[in-house]
C-alpha cells in the first residue's frame, strides 16, 4: 500500500512506508526545505493507475527471401552521393514475449528530421512481415519500428513516427531521444514520485537536558553523604577536632543523640592489684590497685568487675563496680581518663563469712 504524505511548510508531497513512519513515531525531514514535522498528521493514500492490458495476437510470420532492390540514387545540390545497396534480412520466427497496450505511447521517439550521409532507398525493406526482435538494436530502438516492416494488427499506428529511419543508416542512434508523457497518465509537477533516501530522512529527537539540574542534584546528594558520616562518626569528630564538639550536641539536642567518649577497654590496664582482709574488722576485704590508660587520647572511664573465688578457683561473689563507686569523691565522670593517666583505686567489700582463696578483677564498658 502507497501512502502520500505533504510537507505543511513548502506543501512538497511525498510517498512514504510504513517501515519509515514507525520508526520514529511518524517524525520526519522534509527534504526540500528541511522541515521537521509529523508525517502521521498529513497522510492520506495514493490514488493508483492502473493500465489496461490488451491480449496480443499471436503472429507467426512467413519466412520468405527478399528480392533485391535496387535503390533510387539521390543528387544532392553541393555533393553526389554513392550509390549504396541495402542489406539483405533474413526474418526470423519470433513470438513477442509481451503484449502491446493499445494507448501505450513508447517512452522514446526519434525527431522527424534527420538527415543521413548517404542515399536512402525508398523501399529497402521487403513487404513480409518482420517482428520487432528483427530490427538491429544499434540501428533504430526497440520503441520505434517502420511502418512497412510491423504489421497493423500488432502495433497502432499512432506509434510509427511519420519518417521512417532505414536499416542502412549507421549513425541512426546518434539522434537525440527525447521523453513523451504518457497521454492516460496526467503529470503532476509539484509531486515526487518517490522520494529518494537522501531527500526524506528521520530525525531523533533528543530529550531536553538541564545539566544545571544534574549538578545540583549532584551537590545535595554530596551534602546528604557527608551528614550522614558526621552523624555516625561524631564521636570521632568531637575527638579530633574539639572545637566542633559544641556544633555537634547542638545537633544531637535536635536530633535525639549525645557525643561519647571513646570506649577501648584495650587500652585500659589494671595494674599494682591486691586484695587484703581489714584487721580491724572481720569479713571486711579491702581491694587496691591502678587503672592506668595506655590510649593518646582521652578515654570514658570502665567498670570494674571483681570475682572472689574459693581454693578450687571457682566464683564465690561477682560485683560490678560503676566510676561513681570507685572514683574520689569530686571527679567528674564526663571529662573522661586523660591520655596515659595512672589513676588508684581502693575498693571496700564484705564476704558474707565465706573463704576467699583467690579473685580476678576486669575492665568493661
């Protein structure tokens, strides 16, 4: 199926397919003066022609020797020509392969007037009939046959010129040949009949982009990472940089958090521990030793765990003791253990009237 779109700026009419009209949705490029528009809006079908076909009559022609004749000599006024005999043809049986419509009009014509460099005969083809496949084709095109040689029943007359170029004349088709428009068929010289590639093509259209809007998105995805590490790291970052530490619980008041001390207990080491039993007071075990803090850093202070065991080193009493027990009264617990800071503690505890053979005290968080 043929479709016909038009061009609504230059109104150039133009055939198209369907395989170019889905290819980018209809959009395409006029190719006279470059407009792009929708083809799908201006499409209409074409209207077809279709030519009437005539059976041809099978023609068998005889085979018959031509007579040799002798052709009339022509004087010229200012050159005398020689005197040439015409070659004799021998005609074949031939079919024609297709049949001749009977308002065809051939496509090419040879002029009315052209003057050979020799004598012409008047009659150097014999009346037998002679099909068209007969006649050489460097003498006379296939379109254009004398009148004396196709017979009427096969061609019309309309399509034999009124001068009839003869077999002999060797620069015959050297004549310029000129196109007819077939009378049936009306022209239409606004149209193109089909539009070569280069003059109808399809134009991707590309999505606009606002590269301003990418690098703004860019910036805030940048701003939402670092937040995000400043709010897991704080602790760190009030280590660091101390200055940012008053900006940082600001922050944590609105968002329901508090900056820490840093926790290593492997940093922290009990040392000078010894575990006495007070004279003066039975049951009354008295417990002395040193925290001391190996981190360059400030640390939170650790709880200590105290077991107490028997002669078989098994757990006769377990407590945990928080800063506030075993800190000197006074010390502020959120300032932390300073940075190799060497800190003794003295604990005071009962044993409930058991034996105490042994104990082991630990550092935690």
């Amino acid at each position: 199926m043929s479709l016909i779109t038009s061009c609504p700026a230059c109104s150039t009419v133009f055939h198209v397919k369907p395989e170019q009209l889905s290819l980018r949705r209809g959009i395409v490029r006029c190719g006279e003066c470059q407009h792009v528009f929708n083809a799908l809006d201006h499409l209409h079908e074409a209207e077809t022609v279709e030519p009437e076909t005539v059976e041809p009559e099978t023609v068998e022609p005889e085979t018959v020797e031509p007579e040799t004749v002798e052709p009339e000599t022509v004087e010229p006024e200012t050159v005398e020509p020689e005197t040439v005999e015409p070659e004799t043809v021998e005609p074949e049986t031939v079919e024609p392969e297709s049949a001749v419509p009977e308002t065809a009009v051939p496509e090419t014509a040879v002029p009315e007037t052209v003057e050979p460099e020799t004598a012409v005969p008047e009659t150097a083809v014999p009346e037998s009939v002679v099909p068209e496949s007969v006649v050489p084709e460097s003498v006379v095109p296939e379109s254009v046959v004398p009148e004396s040689v196709v017979p009427e029943s096969v061609v019309p007359e309309s399509v034999v010129p009124e001068s009839v170029v003869p077999e002999a004349q060797p620069h015959a088709a050297e004549a310029h040949i000129t196109h007819q428009t077939p009378p049936h068929i009306p022209a239409q010289p606004s149209w193109h009949d089909a539009a070569p590639k280069s003059k109808l093509q399809t134009v991707l259209i590309q999505p606009k982009t606002f590269p301003w809007l990418s690098g703004l998105f860019a910036l805030l995805l940048v701003i939402t990472i670092a937040l995000q590490l400043a709010y897991f790291q704080r602790n760190a970052l009030a280590l660091a940089w101390p200055e940012s530490k008053p900006y940082l619980q600001q922050a944590c008041a609105m968002l329901n958090c508090k900056i820490e001390l840093p926790k290593d207990a492997s940093k922290l080491v009990i040392d000078d521990a010894n575990l006495l039993e007070d004279s003066d007071y039975e049951g009354l075990l008295i417990l002395t030793s040193t925290l001391i803090n190996q981190a360059r850093h400030v640390q939170a202070y650790p709880q200590l765990e105290l077991t107490l065991t028997d002669a078989n080193d098994q757990a006769v009493l377990r407590r945990t003791f928080t800063p506030a027990e075993y800190l000197p009264a006074g010390t502020v617990v959120e300032k932390g253990i300073p940075a190799g800071k060497e800190l003794p503690i003295k604990l005071l505890l009962t044993a409930d009237h058991q034996t105490v053979s042994g104990y082991r005290l630990f550092v935690n968080y």
